[in-house]
C-alpha cells in the first residue's frame, strides 16, 4: 500500500512524532511505503512530495515543529483545488490519505473523503477543541509551557503588588486558559465561551488588595472578549482563512483596570512559545497512538474517520462527526474553577 501524509493547519508539539509512527508502523508492520505532501494541501495541490522511509524519520520522535512543514489554505482554494487533488494522488498511486490537523485540515480531509477518496484523518492542535476526541497533542505541551511561564510570573507580581494579565492561546476554546490557570493557581480565568465582565474583574482585583492579597494573576485567552457595552474591544477584521484577527485583549483588559482600580497592571503575551518546542512524554505517547492507529485504519480500509482518545483507548469516529461542532469549554469546566479564583 502507499500511504499520502501531510500536516496543515497551525503546527504543534507531536506532529513529527506522529510522521513516525505512521512511517515506522507501515513499514514494520505492513511493508507499506509513505509518502509526505510539503506543507499540508498547498503540498498536495502542488504536487511537492518526500519519500519518507524509517532513516528520514529517525530522530522526529522528540522534535517539535513538523518536518514536513505546515501552511493554511483558504477553503475556497480547497474547493476549487478537489479536482487537481484527486489527480495527483492518482498520479503517485496513493491508495489512502492520511492528513493530520485541527478543525480546518480535517473539514478539508471529511470533504476530500466525501469526493472518494480514501482518507483517515489525525487530529491535533494545541486548542484542544476538536470534537469527538478527549485530547489532542500539542495541548498537554501547550499547557505545560503556559503554567511554568506562570509559575515564574506569580514570584515577580508578588514583588511588586501587581497584576499580571497572562494572555494564552484559544481563539474559540479556553482549554489552555482553563487548564494553565487551574494548574498554576491563577486568580481569575477569562475565556471564550463566556465574555467576561468587566465590573466584576475589576470588583475582584480590587478586594483582593484589599483584603491583603500580594498580587493578582489572570490569565486571558486571546478570543476571549468583554460582555457588550462594558468595555471598548479594538476589532482587528478577519484574515483571508476567515479567522478573526486579534488585537490583545490582556492588554486592552490590563489598561482599563489600571485606569478603574488604581493598581500596577502588566500584560505578558505569551504567543507561538506554546506550540514551539519538544513534545512532553504525554503528548510523544498519544501523537505515537494515534499514528500507529491511523496506519492500522488505513490497511483495515476505515475510511472517513479519524483516530481519537475516549478515555484511554484510541477509537475510530467518523470524520463527519468530529467536524461538526467545536468542543469548547462548558459552564460546567468553567465553574469547577470558581473554588480556586476570586
Ligand atoms: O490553532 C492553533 C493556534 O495556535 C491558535 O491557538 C492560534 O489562535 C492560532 O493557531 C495562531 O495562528 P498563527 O500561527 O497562524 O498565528
């Protein structure tokens, strides 16, 4: 068999373990060959391939990044592009196709196996919000990262009686925030699924000094945003994959308190160093399992699926499904937070 592989979307810690896994188990296990499309469907639109055989992947289990590269592609090129897909899968003999990505690769991929093709999708992403699947990689790293930047932010707001706004990834998802604040003791937890008020952070801020506090820590997730009317959020547009463009809400945040509570406010924005960067062992293990399982899939012909963790087994679900909704944050995650912050 020969197996198509690429990695598209917003890179993240186990992608290169996973290119591994698959490699190493469809040789080993198979006999099969591999092939990797360079920068996720741009690649494959384009025709820009790697053989890829155990020596190419030896040494990826531990690296971050994705050493097939990683691009977006605005879903109307994707559309447009079915037909020049099909054909040079065709024209390299691929008999299944394995795309590994968050909600915007795996839409591609359920459409790409709605048009025919053989396909077994992997999710991942930092974001944590692909739906039907417990976990995806990237996020134990992510917030593994985001907590021990908070940790040392904690000793320095101390110092100095401060707040410190900690803006994380999660464009529609809080899972970083969540799990990074809950992880590292943060006093207040700002995320999408519920904009915050603005009256009420600052009431919060303020009783904590008062009641003697040394310092407030909150950490914010970038898509989070403020209840209508209580508080200027700049709009930054859309970007041409649709996604709407950030303009700093920690810092937005951070101005307004300064300026209502009187108290030291610093923002630190803590970016791309979360998805950079070696995987932890979690992330190593579970980018190993689902590569493993894809491959198995793929030689079993479970088309139309995609590889996911329910509990601690890997099972199939159905592409269709998992792209269906975004998993986010539920009230119910949200208020487990409420004893541990105010
Ligand atoms: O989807 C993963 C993610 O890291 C999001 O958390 C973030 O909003 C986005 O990608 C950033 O994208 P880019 O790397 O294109 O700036």
């Amino acid at each position: 068999m020969r197996i198509g592989i690429l990695t598209g979307g917003g890179d993240c810690p186990g992608l290169n373990a996973v290119i591994r896994s698959v490699v190493r188990t469809a040789a080993s296990h198979y006999g099969s060959e591999v092939i990797g499309f360079r920068d996720g469907w741009r690649g494959l639109l384009e025709d820009r391939t790697t053989p890829l055989d155990i020596a190419a992947v030896d040494g990826l289990l531990t690296r971050g990044g994705t050493t097939l590269g990683s691009a977006r592609v605005a879903p109307e090129l994707l559309d447009a592009g079915l037909p020049q897909m099909k054909g040079v899968l065709a024209a390299h003999g691929i008999d299944v196709l394995i795309p590994i990505g968050g909600e915007g690769t795996l839409t591609a991929a359920h459409l790409l196996s709605r048009a025919g093709v053989p396909v077994v999708g992997i999710p991942k992403t930092i974001d944590n919000d692909i739906g039907e699947t417990d976990l995806t990689f990237g996020f134990d790293t992510a917030v593994s990262i985001a907590t021990e930047m908070i940790d040392r932010l904690h000793t320095t707001a101390e110092s100095h009686q401060r707040v410190l706004l900690v803006e994380v990834m999660g464009r529609h998802a809080g899972w970083i925030a969540l799990h990074a604040g809950l992880a590292s003791g943060a006093h207040l937890t700002l995320v999408p699924e519920e904009p915050f008020d603005v009256d009420e952070v600052c009431r919060l801020v303020s009783a904590r000094f008062d009641r003697g506090d040394s310092h407030v820590i909150g950490v914010v997730a970038e898509g989070a945003t403020p209840l209508p009317g209580t508080m200027a959020l700049r709009d930054g547009g859309v970007d041409e994959y649709g996604h709407r463009r950030f303009t700093g809400v920690a810092q937005q945040l951070g101005e307004e308190l300064e300026r209502r509570t009187g108290k030291e406010v610093r923002t630190t924005v803590l970016g791309h160093v979360q998805r950079g960067g070696t995987p932890t062992s979690f992330d190593r293990v579970l980018a190993t399992r689902f590569g493993l399982h894809a491959t198995i899939a793929a030689h079993e012909g479970a088309y139309g699926q995609m590889v996911a963790l329910r509990g601690t087994e890997i099972e199939l679900v159905p592409l269709e499904k998992a792209v269906a909704t975004l998993k986010t944050v539920s009230p119910a995650r949200l208020a487990e937070t409420g004893a541990f912050t105010g």
